[in-house]
C-alpha cells in the first residue's frame, strides 16, 4: 500500500473514485512526468476526448512541476500526480494489479 501526497483532478475534471487496476506502462512524455506513466484501467467521466486520443484514461505520473505539498491538491485534470519517488516505489507493478482510488 501506498500512502503519499498526491495531486487530483480540479472540481471541473475530477479523478474518478473506485476499484481499478494497472493496465499497463507508458513511456514518459518529459522529465516533470516522472520515469514513466503507469496508466490505469479508471477513465475520466468528464472528458471525452484527450488530446485527440479518443479516450481519456486515468494515469499515475510525476507531478508535472505542480507544488502536491504534503497533503496534495487539486491541479489535474483527473490524473494522479505524485512526487518522483514516491512514483518511483510502483515500478513494476504487473498488470492486473489492484488500485483503489479514494475520494
């Protein structure tokens, strides 16, 4: 179990709460991503579309420059933002690994 400051989806675009799981590994897209983006099986309810994409899947990534501090924010739209190294303790994670996101 992870516990750790996270940073969540805004009012507007909020991280979906429930029962998921690790879908699988991304690439990272940037250094303030983290080593990579562990995308998850959880989508958004209020974004249809991201970026042209077709879908709008929920991932766990770095925190993108945002201050998480040491109780978190909203500052995402829906995806879960920690710090590096906290990211850093879920690598390898197999999929199919259980994730519950807590509201």
């Amino acid at each position: 179990m992870l516990n750790a400051p996270a940073g969540i989806g805004t009012g507007t675009d909020p991280t979906p709460p429930g029962q998921f799981f690790v879908a699988f590994y991304e690439q990272s897209l940037g250094a303030g991503y983290g080593p990579f983006i562990l995308v998850t099986s959880a989508h958004s309810d209020a974004i249809a579309d991201w970026e042209g994409s077709g879908d709008a899947v929920i991932g766990i990534h770095g925190p993108l420059g945002a201050d998480i501090g040491s109780s978190g924010v909203a500052v995402s739209h829906g995806c879960i933002r920690l710090p590096i190294d906290d990211l850093v303790r879920l690598a390898g994670l197999p999929a199919g690994t259980p994730i519950t996101i807590a509201a």
